[in-house]
C-alpha cells in the first residue's frame, strides 16, 4: 500500500483501519487456518520521496515486499511499520 502521508503514525493509521474495516467484513474463507474470515496483514515502511524514482524507492519496494512474508509467518491479521 502506498500512502502519502506526514508522518508514520498516520500510516500505521489508514493501516490498521483497512485492516479492520476488512476483519469487518466477515468474508468467510475455507483455506485460512487462523481465522474463518478474510484477513489481511499490511507492513509499512516510510520514505520520503525526492519526487523522481530512485534506486532507494526499488529498495523500499523490495523491503516492504520481504516485510509482508515475515508477516505472514509471523501470523496473519496484523499491521506493522519496520
């Protein structure tokens, strides 16, 4: 998820409501053996962009992508800022 925001508190924020607002929507899911429902688990990581794309974003993206497996293993349902 890519927000612009001021600060990493707002981001963990929008975070945690997506991740509720998702909780709340009772989607059942078969597959999921921690919970009967649709869950989701969001990692943040803060950058603040020169306004053209540099090897430092790629890095980020990487980051935040490695940082959603760790998630995951860690247990599903949860939003965490590395």
């Amino acid at each position: 998820m890519i927000v612009s925001v001021d600060s990493s508190e707002d981001a963990l924020k929008i975070a945690e409501k997506l991740r509720k607002a998702v909780e709340d929507l009772q989607i059942e899911h078969g597959f999921n053996k921690a919970s009967a429902y649709l869950t989701v688990s969001i990692d943040m990581k803060t950058h603040q962009s020169s306004g053209t794309h540099s090897a430092i974003e790629d890095e980020m993206y990487r980051q935040v992508d490695d940082a959603l497996y760790q998630a995951q293993d860690n247990g599903c349902n949860q939003v965490a800022c590395g």
